[in-house]
C-alpha cells in the first residue's frame, strides 16, 4: 500500500492549535484534488496535520494522520503525515518484525512510522522510494521532514518567528490566513529568467521555500536545521562495455517490477520511443510471469497533427506508426487520446492552479488532459521520464553550443527572454545577473572526479546540470497535473540507485555505438524490436496545429490591449505585441527547453496573466 495524497501541517510555539480546527481543515481542503478519497486532520497544543488520501490498498487500515501510541515507559506518542510509496516496504517490514515490531495494517505508511521509531533519521538511507513526509514526536515537541532523493514527490513549507506552516503544494500554505500571495523579485526572477525551471529550494511565493530533493529537516524550540541525507557522487567507473549494460538493464528491470505492485489497475504511458517502450516491454513480461492480463497502454496526440507537422531537429518524425508498432509487438490494449486546440487552450487555467504558477503552457495543459483521461481506466501510470537527463539524450547533450555556453543549456537565450521585460522588471530583478548567479551556484555543486579530462568535465556538469535543475522542473509537472486529476505517475527511471550507477558512466560508454542513450540501447537489446531500438529520440508531442498559435496569440492581444491587465508593469507591451503580431508556424522563439517556442511562449504569458489575478498576487 502506498499513500498518493496531499499533506499539510502548523507547528506553533505560541499558539494553542487544537482552537484551530477550522484553518487546518482549510489548509488541507486545498489539497482535495490530490486525494480525493479520504481526509484526516490530527491536532495538539503546538502541532497539526492535515492528510488527504487516493487509496490503492487497505483503505480502511491506511488511514492518516498516523499515530503510533507508546508502547514502553521509555517511548514516545509518533504522528506521522505521508505521501508517497515504498518500493522496497515488503523488506522492511520483515526487518522490523524481526527487530520486535508489530504491525497493525498493510500499508507502508506504517512501515515507513516505524523505520523512524526504530532508526531515527538513518532510516532514510533504507528507503527506496518517492516521498515527502512529516513526523512529530509529541514527548519531544520535534518535528522531522523528508523528502525523496530526487524529488519525485513535492514539499513546500514557510517558516516565521515561531511557527512552521508546510505543505505538499504552495496553496496549502497559502490557505493560512495569515500568509500573504505576495512575491518579490526572487520570485519574479525565478519565473522570467529561469522559469518554468524553479532554483531548488525556492518556492517562488514569498517566504515560502521548498525542502530540497535528498534532504531532511529538523525543528524544534531551538529553531531548524536541514541537511542532505543524498547526493550524487562521483566514483571511477569499472565495469566494461557489455558488464554496463547487463547491470543496467538489471536494475530497470528491478525497479519496474518493484513499481507494478498494486491492487488497481497499472498502466504504462506508451509513445513509441526508447524510453516508454522499456518500460512497457518490462511490464508485459512482468504480467505474463505473474499471470495476469493484458497491459493498458496510453498515447496522446492532437487532432490533425499529422497534417501540420514538420520534420526538424527536435522532431525528427511523428509517433503515431511507432506506436502501433509497438503495441501490436508487445500485445497491450491500447488507448489513443487525442485533442483538439479549443481543449487545450481551455486548459491553460486548470494547469496554473493545479501548479500555483505559470508552467510549460501547452504542455503542461495536454498532460493534464491526458492525465484525466487515464483516469478514466486506471489509478496508478508508468511513465518514461528522466530517462534522457541520466543518459544524455537531450539536445543539448550533443551541441558545441549548448556544452560551450556559460549558462543552461535548455535556455540558450536569455537575450530573448530579457527582452520580454518591461524597464522597471529588468531593473528590479537584474536578470542577466541573476541568471550568472545561479549558474555559476549549480556548477560550483558538481562533484569532479580528480584527473577527469576538460571533455569529461564538460559532460559530467551537463549531466548533473540536467538532473538538478532540469528534470525537477518535468518531474514537478507530472506531479502537479497528475495528482490534479488523482492520477498516480510511477518514474522508474528515478530510482536512486539506476541514477547512482549511470551517472558515473563515462560519456563514452553511455555513447555506445556511436548513438545517444547507447549504453540503454544495448541494455535492452532482446526486450524491443530493432528498429524501435534504435529510433531517434522525439520528445513529448506539442501541438504543431497553426490553430492554436492563433487562439493564444489573439487571446494575448486582448490581455494587451486591456489597461488592466497585471502584466502590464511586468512586461515590455510593444515588444511582445510586435512579437505576437508577426509570429506565424515558423518564428522560431526558443524560450525554454526542446517544447517551449512562439506559442509556448505567448501562453506562458497568458498564464502569468491569469496567476496575477487568480491568486491576487501582490508585486512586493
């Protein structure tokens, strides 16, 4: 059993917190979306819970907030609020029956409850798994806080004198009524200089930070303290060519089956490409071993795409027959969604509050769709991502021009982008400054391997660059809108070990045959058809229909041309009409990553528009 759901929690020295069921409730009505099935809320003097549950197993003995009594004179009364899952909770839970424990329920709520009572914090050194989650020891009056290696599972949290207010999303906090929707610039900088990329640890709203992927937090009367419990480290690489592959594919294989224990219905998100194909192929194997049915894949793509779209470097050809291929090679039922531009543009706004904040636009609406969608006949998803951060797929992986840049490679433009501005913006945030600022941070985070070459270097920092401070930024979209719709997404590729290993892989060695991604390539030689071996990456599908560069591009004008508008003192109105005016399908407008372009653009802005007004934000 595992627990996808929304947490939320007030710790107060000042306050006396069982008044204050009515804000509790509020914080954690907020996180409704998240899980739908199930609410719960835990109070004492100086502590609080909220706890919104999506059951999958045991529902009746899942219930949170979990409290774990004292059982001998020398314990303590532990509360605990989580969400996530633990792929290697069968282990545990022998381990602690071994060491004495008993358990109550199934689910791995309780297992994770006890790891702390047993281990204290070291217990997250025995986790394999995605969470966020929060302990309170009530004889202590201390609160414990983790989060996941990689970050698969989100945690934001506000501290001020006194108090400690927490939550899976920012709009749990901000249901406080004493917190403000205000952002200053930091925020500002963050969404037009870096953005839809956030720097981790920043929460974008003011005051509000995010624990960090692979860190954990104390706090008590004496005040707080994080630090990493994970991070990526650099060690010589032994194995040769053909031992890389097999232990490659032996620990996807591992994670995957891990990853299909349920009792709902599991699918896996099939596009047709290296990434999601593995990860289909493993799960039908897994079936047809266990003895179970049929594996449901999904697509998704727009309506008359095919039609409008155009062979370039990012895309080199369209999914469509490499689906089918795959879904007649490996036998699943197959799901194909599609939508139309008038859908997608309508779901611009259920993107941005399903986020708190402007997002990847389009991109973010088509996943929200197709996570509804999918709900419709499963609970829980299997999907590719962070398969092209570890082994070096993306674009930029491969470009003089993105290695050689002195700033990320997913945003080689920052000219453009400092020119959407408006005078005071630019003078208020110093986006160029910023920018070099936290590049110069996330570099200065890379653990080199003494005696690596000026080319190893290079590929290292790019490497890590992509898994710190680009993956969080997809990872963090599949959450938000697949818990919008409670939907549950599974990222094999994260787990923590696979990215252990592959990080330390030469560049060399990952290039095996000459191609990206070779190492995974060879791995899975057997397990896929030739031909879908060996494809080209193409990335998630856009939308190439002219129809919605036109819809965006006119619904901003009208932003534009009303007075109103709070973008207006953030932007630079004469640019960005010219911008939109002359846009058509070939303006190339690079703004972020291999997706965002002209019309992601405009539609960032439109998103921006509505988060203004929406949220109330106040510019501080």
């Amino acid at each position: 059993m595992h627990d996808m759901c929304g947490i939320t929690g007030w710790i107060d020295w000042q306050e006396d917190l069982t008044t204050r069921l009515d804000t509790v409730e509020r914080m954690t009505r907020t996180l409704e979306l998240r899980g739908p099935d199930a609410s719960g809320t835990w109070l004492s003097r100086h502590c609080a819970f909220g706890h919104r549950r999506l059951s999958v197993i045991d529902p009746i003995g899942g219930a949170q907030p979990m409290v774990r009594p004292a059982k001998y004179a020398e314990e303590h009364d532990c509360v605990v609020v989580y969400n996530g899952e633990l792929y290697n909770a069968p282990e545990l839970r022998k381990e602690l029956e071994s060491l004495g424990h008993s358990f109550r329920t199934t689910c791995d709520t309780e297992v994770l409850l006890l790891s702390y009572v047993e281990w204290g914090p070291a217990c997250l050194d025995k986790f394999n798994g995605i969470f966020a989650f929060a302990i309170w020891e009530t004889e202590k009056e201390r609160l414990f806080m983790a989060r996941d290696r990689l970050g698969v599972k989100p945690l934001f949290y506000r501290r001020e004198e006194g108090r400690l207010l927490f939550g899976s999303e920012p709009k749990a906090i901000l249901a406080h009524p004493d917190v403000p929707a205000e952002i200053d610039g930091e925020g500002l900088a963050e969404l037009f200089i870096i953005g839809p990329a956030r720097t981790p640890g920043t929460g974008i709203w003011r005051d509000m930070s995010e624990l960090k992927a692979g860190h954990c937090m104390h706090y008590d009367r004496d005040g707080m303290r994080i630090y990493p419990y994970w991070q990526l480290e650099s060690r010589p690489h032994e194995d040769n060519e053909q031992a890389t592959a097999e232990r490659v594919g032996e620990l996807l294989y591992d994670t995957v089956e891990r990853q299909l224990v349920s009792d709902v219905p599991i699918c896996t998100l099939l596009s047709g490409g290296l990434d999601s194909s593995a990860l289909t192929s493993h799960s039908v194997r897994y079936y047809a071993q266990t003895g179970q049915g049929q594996v449901h894949t999904y697509s998704v793509d727009y309506v008359d795409n095919d039609k409008f779209f155009t062979a370039h470097d990012y895309q080199p050809n369209s999914d469509a027959p490499w689906i089918k291929k795959m879904h007649d090679y490996l036998g699943t039922e197959h799901h194909y969604v599609k939508f139309d531009t008038p859908e997608l543009v309508g779901a611009l706004e259920a993107a941005v509050l399903a986020k708190d904040s402007p997002g990847m636009a389009d991109i973010d609406a088509s996943l929200y769709l197709f996570c509804r969608e999918i709900k419709k006949g499963a609970t829980v998803a299997l999907s590719g991502e962070a398969a092209d951060e570890i082994f070096g797929g993306y674009p930029w992986f491969h470009r003089p021009e993105a290695l050689n840049a002195r700033t990320f490679g997913w945003s080689l433009f920052p000219e453009l982008r400092e020119s959407v501005m408006s005078d005071e913006l630019r003078e208020k945030i110093r986006p160029m400054e910023y920018l070099g600022d936290r590049y110069s941070q996330a570099v200065a985070e890379v653990p080199h391997l003494p005696g690596e070459s000026e080319a190893e270097r290079k590929m290292r920092t790019m490497s890590y660059l992509s898994i710190s401070r680009f993956m969080p930024t997809l990872l963090d979209r599949k959450d938000r809108m697949s818990m919008a719709v409670g939907l549950e997404v599974r990222v094999p590729y994260c787990d923590h070990r696979l990215v252990d290993y592959v990080f330390n892989i030469p560049w060399e060695l990952k290039m095996a045959g000459g191609r990206e991604k070779g190492i995974l390539r060879k791995a899975l030689e057997g397990a896929l058809p030739s031909e879908v071996l060996y494809r080209k990456k193409s990335p998630y599908p856009k939308t190439h229909n002219p129809g919605y560069l036109n819809a965006v591009r006119g619904l901003l004008l009208e932003k534009l041309d009303d007075s109103n508008s709070p973008l207006h003192p953030l932007i630079n109105v004469p640019k960005v009409r010219e911008m939109a005016q002359t846009a058509d399908s070939t303006s190339h407008l690079p703004w972020f990553g291999q997706l965002m372009s002209a019309p992601q653009l405009f539609a960032y802005l439109l998103q921006f528009d509505f988060w203004l007004r929406h949220y109330k934000v106040k510019i501080v």
